[in-house]
C-alpha cells in the first residue's frame, strides 16, 4: 500500500501572511469532534477540555472537514522532566461521528508517567502494548504489594486473546529485582498481585553488610571472647540530655560501657518528636564522649516511613547525616526504633522482614549490625552465642519499668546458663516517673552488673562489641610464659582447657636437703601434662640417718595427687608425699639413686623452679 502526505491546513494562514501555526487557542467549552480543519494551540483556556485524551498542554491537529476524520493531540508536557513527545490519534467511522471512539497512543517507548501515577494501580489498558519508563516516586495504592514504586520500567503487553501481562524491571540501587503480574481472567480484566520473579536486591545488601560486619570487628579490636560470662548488650535510646545527667556518671563510676541511639534531626523541632530529649547538648558535646560509649543509628527522625524514598531518608541518609555530626563516632549499628516502615518488616520481628523487605535491605547494607524484635528459639529474648554470631535484629528487653529490671536480671542469668547473649535497653528520661523504675532501682541494677562482671559471670559490652562476641576463648591459645601451654575453651564446663603442657627439664639440686650434700647430687624435674617426673642422682650421706629424712620438697605445682612410695638403687623405702616432701627412710653414706613417676592435680605452676636443663621440644 503506498503512502503518501495529505494536506491538512495552511498553519500559516493566507497568502503573504505570516500569522501564527495554529489558528486559534482552543477552549475549554469547544467541541474538538466538530472543529474545522487545522492546528489548534492546547494552552490554560483549553486544558481541561474533556475531549482530550489528557490534560496537558500541546497541539491538536483536526484533517477532513466531512466523511471519515482523524484528529491527532501531541503534548511535551509531561509534568516531569523529560526529552520527548507523546502523540495520540483518534478516527470517527466514514460518516465521520467519533462515537465510542477512543483516543490510541502512536508514541508508546520508554514513555513517563505522572508523578501519582503508582505502577501498582496502571490497570489493564487494551489497544496497544508499551514500555513504560516510571523514574519518579509515587504513591502506592492501598494495599499495594512489590514492587515499590521508584525507578521502574513497566512493560505492557496485550496479547491477540486481549489479555494483558505486565512485567517491572526495577533499576534503583536498594532494587534490582523483576516482577510479573497477569489478568486473573480476560473476562474480568483484574489484575494478580505482583509476583518477584528475580531477587537480587539482597546481593547487594549482604554483600555491604558483610564487610562492614568485617570493618566493625576490625575497629573494635577482633572478636570479643567473654570466657564464661554471659555477653550484655547495655543500650539506650534517645533524650542524650538525661543520658548525661543521669545515666552516663553512674555507668563511669563503675566502668560500664553501653551505646546510645541518636537520631540525626534531634536538633531539628520541626522533624522529630525527640527533640525536647536533646535540648542542652550539643553534637560536639557528644562526639567528645569517651570511647565506652558508643553511638547507633536511631533513624533521621525517628518517624515512620512507607515509601522508598522516606525510608532511605530515615535509614541511609540519617547514618549519613549521623557519622557526619560526630566525625570520632565510628558508628556501625541500628537500633530500630519503634516506627512503621514498608509492609512485612513489622520493627524487625522475623527473618523475612530483613530478606524480603526494603527497610530490611537498607539497614543490613549500610551496618553491620542492626536491632529489631525478633525472639529466637521458644520466644526467647536472647541467642546463643557460642562460637557464632548473634542473630541480626535481635530484640531488647526493657529496663524501664522495676518489673522490667527484675525480668532482666532473670533473663541474664538464664542466658549464661544457656550460653546465650543478650541486649538490655532503657530511655534515660523514664527514672522517678509515675509507673517507672527509680533512680535508686537503675542505680542498683548497675551495682548488680558490677558485682556480676568481677565475679566473672556477666561482661558488659556496646552493641559493636556484642555483635563480636561469643563465650570462651580463641583457640588454641599458646602461651610460653610458664613452660609452653596450648589451652582451648571448654563450652561445657565454662573454663579454659589445657591440651598440652611442658614444663622442660629442670634442674632442682639446690633444693637437696643439708646432709646430702658430700657427693655432687643432682635433681631434675619435669612436669609433661599432669605427668610430673623426679629423677635424682648422685645421691650419698656422710652418715647414717634415721627415720625419715627429707631429701627435698617439690613445689606447687608438681606435687602428687596422692601419696607414692618406692625403692632407691639401694633398696631403701622412699616417699613422695602430697605435701611435696620427698624422703628416703634410714639413708646410708653408699651413693643412691632414685625416681619417681606420678600425676598431679595442682594448678599449672606460676613460676618455675630451678634452672633449664636444654630446651622444651616442639615435638
């Protein structure tokens, strides 16, 4: 079929005249289906007219003053910024009535929508397919599901059945997932929920999060080993004024380290509700703070947000803002506050809220450590923490309350019993309040903490140094202060193991007893384990003795675990007794010799005696 150009209007006007290209601006009240041929300029008079395909300011071209017409409306104007034209074209059947006509896009690519047009809410449109570019926020319709509306391209399909299938392609940084939705029935035209067919947002997210873990172990000096004291996490949130006035001298008096979550508008009335809590401190004030006390990321606001661009407000930009205030805080945690952001996280209350939402994936990948509410195995409020890291949102329990400060010394001590962690947290502004816990109560449940960390049962830690910590020790742990030790940590029993202790030979014969003192005697001991071996030498009298006379006296840390007797190479009786004597009954003057061979159960010796004879072998 050949095309050719058909002539429409003279945009010029007549002959000679040079005019404008349209012939007149059109009106809201014009009927565009019985205009006269030509261009008519679409400005604020016309708008609004309700035969326009949308509301947008552009040309409207009329052809064909009698039989089958066609009338084409392009715009540029979009309401957003962008680098090209939309046109749309509608045709009346040959008698030229446009009944039941409708308006068909000609130009469909990578086209945008309004900003409060929701990629959840573009309904089924039959007559044309497109690909549709959504770079803008927009607001989600009730109930929406994924994808959240941010930097989207929409394809949008009709099929021949009339059937539609859209799919999204998500292009944000928190988001590079693809979704697929479709009529539930061609009859009906509604469409499915969306459904992900591609999750690779939390690649990304796990791989920050994992070296900031890393990052965050390093700053804070390795991994944290508690030996058998419970790990506690001391936590508070908000109101840094009574934090310093009330909470931070009582926390130094005892040397208690904590961390405090701050929110970066809190000096801003306008953003936040906390900002009474503020008032009277200052960012330098608090960036001066000693290193035992340590900051979190609370949010921007401390307010809720449901939409992408609001949450990375409150959950990104707010670490930002945060680590730009106190530039000597290396600040690596978030404690979730008490808000609402997108639908599934639930204040961090299971796995799924940070696998499968974007508040999730926002605080996994820009901490390495973050709060919420989850409880792991039978509702528990603590986790275990033996040889792994704590689970991440972890969720705190309150001191707020006298009965919340009972609860939690309960949950301390059933935690170590269960080698589990746990995190404490309170509001500093709480104390002497009607229905709260007292001064005189915080103040003794430090005391308590105190009392429990000399005792060696509890260690109190930030929340940095938590999400590092576990019970015991690394292993193994060589150690050639005293001999050569490898010890490991026994999880069962809550203590150190040694797996190998050598002592080496030492040579002891100074501590030979006057009166055997005429032969050059020698005396060398060893301790191998809990093997400790005596061997002397040389042995001789200038005279006779009687009874038992002590040849010499072991010291602590190599005496037997039970009293030993022998024979010498004389065959006289002999003894190594538990106190540590070693004795030959009714020596005589002939040079002796003898050795004893036992086991010990005194503690590994604090210091050796004598002097080395060699070296301690390496294998």
């Amino acid at each position: 079929m050949a095309l050719s150009w058909v002539y429409i209007a003279n945009l010029k006007g007549t002959t000679g005249n040079t005019g404008t290209y349209y012939i007149r601006e059109l009106a809201n009240t014009d009927d565009i289906f019985t205009l006269a041929p030509g261009v008519y300029r679409v400005g604020a008079a016309g708008v609004s007219n309700t035969g326009l395909p949308l509301a947008r300011y552009g040309d409207l071209i009329v052809n064909s003053p009698a039989g089958a017409r066609t009338i084409v409306f392009q715009t540029n104007d979009l309401g957003i910024v962008r680098a090209e034209t939309r046109a749309f074209i509608i045709g009346s059947d040959n008698t030229g009535s446009f009944v039941g006509k409708k308006w068909r896009e000609l130009t469909t690519n990578a086209r945008g929508l309004p900003v409060n047009h929701a990629i959840d809410v573009w309904t089924k449109e039959v007559g044309y397919n497109g690909s549709f570019a959504i770079s803008v926020s927009s607001v989600d319709a009730a109930g929406s599901k994924n994808p959240t509306n941010f930097s989207y391209n929409l394809d949008h399909e009709t099929q021949p059945n009339g059937a539609t299938v859209q799919q999204a392609w998500a292009s944000h940084s928190d988001d590079q997932g693809a979704y697929f939705r479709s009529e539930t029935s061609a009859a009906s035209g509604a469409l499915t929920l969306w459904k992900r067919l591609m999750d690779e947002r939390m690649s990304p997210a796990l791989n920050r999060h994992e070296l900031l873990y890393q990052e965050m172990a390093a700053a804070n000096g390795g991994k944290v080993y508690t030996g058998g004291a419970v790990p506690v996490a001391l936590t508070f949130d908000d109101y840094p004024r009574d934090f310093r006035d009330r909470i931070k001298p009582l926390l130094e008096a005892r040397g208690l380290p904590c961390t405090i979550g701050l929110s970066s508008k809190m000096y801003d009335p306008t953003s936040t509700v906390i900002y009474a809590g503020a008032e009277g401190t200052t960012w330098a004030e608090i960036d001066a703070w000693p290193a035992t006390i340590t900051i979190a990321n609370h949010s921007a606001t401390h307010g809720s947000a449901t939409d992408r661009l609001s949450m990375r407000r409150e959950i990104v930009d707010g670490l930002k803002d945060l680590r730009a205030a106190l530039p000597s805080k290396k600040i690596y945690t978030f404690m979730q506050p008490s808000v609402t952001y997108d639908d599934g996280f639930n204040n961090g209350d299971t796995l799924e809220s940070y696998a499968n939402t974007i508040a999730g994936h926002m605080q996994l990948g820009h901490h390495g450590y973050v709060t919420g509410t989850r409880r792991t195995a039978n509702m528990a409020t603590s986790c275990p923490m033996v040889g792994n890291r704590p689970v991440q949102g972890l969720t705190r329990n309150w001191l707020d309350t006298k009965s919340g400060i009972d609860l939690a010394q309960s949950r301390i001590t059933s935690a170590r019993a269960q080698k589990h962690g746990i995190i404490i947290a309170a509001h500093a502004d709480r104390f002497d309040k009607t229905g709260q816990a007292t001064m005189a109560e915080i103040t003794a449940f430090f005391d308590w903490l105190k009392t429990e960390q000399d005792a060696g049962r509890v260690k109190v830690l930030t929340l940095e140094q938590f999400a590092i910590a576990q019970y015991g020790a690394p292993a193994p742990v060589v150690d050639n202060t005293v001999g050569r030790t490898v010890k490991v940590w026994d999880y069962l029993n809550n203590r150190e193991q040694m797996i190998y202790g050598d002592t080496g030979q030492r040579d002891i014969s100074a501590s030979i007893a006057a009166g055997y003192t005429n032969t050059a005697g020698t005396a060398i001991l060893r301790r191998n384990g809990n093997i400790v071996t005596l061997t002397i030498n040389s042995l001789g009298r200038s005279e006779v003795g009687t009874g038992n006379v002590t040849v010499l006296t072991l010291p602590s840390g190599f005496r037997p675990e039970a009293n030993r007797y022998d024979w010498t190479f004389r065959d006289l009786r002999c003894g190594a007794l538990t106190s540590g004597v070693v004795y030959i009954t009714a020596p005589s003057t002939p040079v002796d010799y003898l050795s004893f061979t036992f086991a010990t159960n005194d503690d590994w010796p604090t210091s050796l005696p004598g002097s080395a004879v060699g070296t301690i072998p390496f294998k």
